[in-house]
C-alpha cells in the first residue's frame, strides 16, 4: 500500500514541494498504520506494523526514517549526544535534519556536496572549509562509496575533528576486499560493478578499517542485532572512529 500510495502522489506532485511538505503529507498515513505492534524511535508514533520498500527496507510511514535512520538515532542517543556538542552531518536524513535544528544545545552543521539532500552548507569532503579541530562528532553515512579520493577524504575528517571525538562510518560493505576499479568511469559500468550509478568502489569492512586506521584513527566495529519492535535489521555495521 505505502509503495502504491507513494508512486501516486509522486506521479502528480513535484519533488521539492513534496519535500517541503513531507510532514503533513505523511499525516495523512498515520491512521493506516495506527497500532501496538511496533514504535518508531524516531518520531515515537506507536504502529501496526512498518512499510516495506521494494529493497526490503522497513520505513516509518509517518516520519520517513528507514531502519539504519532509527538505529543511527538511537545509537547517537543512546551515547554520543550531550549539551553543546558540534556536529557535522553529511547528506544527512531529513527526519534527523529536522529534529536536530530545532534542539538548541546542539551545534549542528548539515551539509551536502550536491542537492538532493536537505543541508545549510556545501562542504566538499575531500577539502572541508572548517578550521582544525572545530566538530565533536562527525555523521558520514554512505558517502565514501561516492568519493574517488577516499583517502583524502578520511584526512579531512580526521583534521576538523577535535582530540577525543567521533566519526561514525557507514557505508554498503562486502566479504574479502575492496573492490574498485578506476577505469570504471560510465554510469552503466558503476551500477554494473558497484551496485549504484554514482558509486565508485564497494568496501569490505575490514577494508575500510584499515584505510580509517592508516589515517590516524581507533576504530571500533560495530555490528547489531536486529530489533523487530523498533524496525531495525539485523548485521547493521557501522565503525566508531576515534581521535
């Protein structure tokens, strides 16, 4: 019914006012899935059960957070979030976006290279115009597999990260080694070899620990369990990087 609903609404409203007003329209939703089955940690609406994407993903019909939106929310709640913290967020969900701008203890920076994310900044993440040391905890979820310095990149987050802070990594990983291929260049070849249009390479964890851990960083790997209450899947990984 959501993926049906949805590809209505898609097909007569434009992307940005439907961005716009994607609060009220999923208002509209909310007495479809109304129910004591599951939560959203998110936006804490009780539901009957979640809507499944055709990926598979369990999305929250109300708030739009998809499993690893939940898990990460809870993960930061749960152990990174205290007054005043800075945070660097890059391409970051919408639901948190929203959420997060209106907290006035945190120093929250959204940003994203292009425009297909909500953000207030364009930073490039291989050369980040901040000063050294200027963010406590730094959000780079599923953006490495975009970026052909990688390398450069990590450097970048290792740089405007203050002493004692976090990076917490995410991106889609694979058993063995990295994959990545350079004369790999056509749309058609990268979702061909990488899974995706606009990817790059495909890394394994192990893979990027190392590349993390060459730049200077302690890592930490973390892989959950999943949470059928809350809508999260199981084998979600993501690597806890320490300066």
């Amino acid at each position: 019914m959501y993926n049906f609903l949805k590809s209505i609404i898609k097909s007569f409203i434009p992307q940005n006012v439907l961005v716009k007003n994607e609060e009220n329209f999923r208002k509209i939703l909310k007495p479809l899935y109304k129910g004591k089955n599951h939560q959203c940690n998110v936006c804490e609406t009780q539901l009957k059960n979640f809507a499944k994407l055709n990926n598979g993903d369990l999305i929250c019909p109300v708030c739009g957070s998809i499993s690893r939106t939940r898990r990460l929310y809870k993960l930061l709640n749960e152990e990174f979030i205290v007054p005043n913290i800075a945070i660097l967020d890059f391409s970051p969900f919408r639901i948190l976006y929203r959420k997060w701008k209106k907290k006035n203890n945190i120093q929250y920076f959204a940003t994203d290279f292009g425009t297909d994310f909500i953000a207030d900044y364009r930073y490039d993440i291989t050369a980040i115009t901040c000063k050294d040391e200027t963010f406590d905890l730094i959000i780079c979820y599923h953006i490495l597999e975009h970026i052909v310095d990688d390398k450069k990149a990590m450097s970048e987050l290792y740089r405007v990260l203050k002493k004692n802070g976090t990076v917490l990594i995410q991106t889609p990983f694979k058993k063995g080694e990295i994959y990545e291929d350079y004369s790999i260049v056509t749309e058609k070849e990268r979702l061909k070899h990488f899974g995706q249009e606009d990817h790059v390479r495909i890394y394994s964890v192990e893979g990027l620990e190392t590349r993390l851990k060459e730049t200077g960083f302690n890592t930490e790997i973390r892989i959950f369990d999943e949470d059928v209450y809350l809508g999260l899947q199981k084998n979600e990984t993501v690597i806890i990087c320490k300066k």
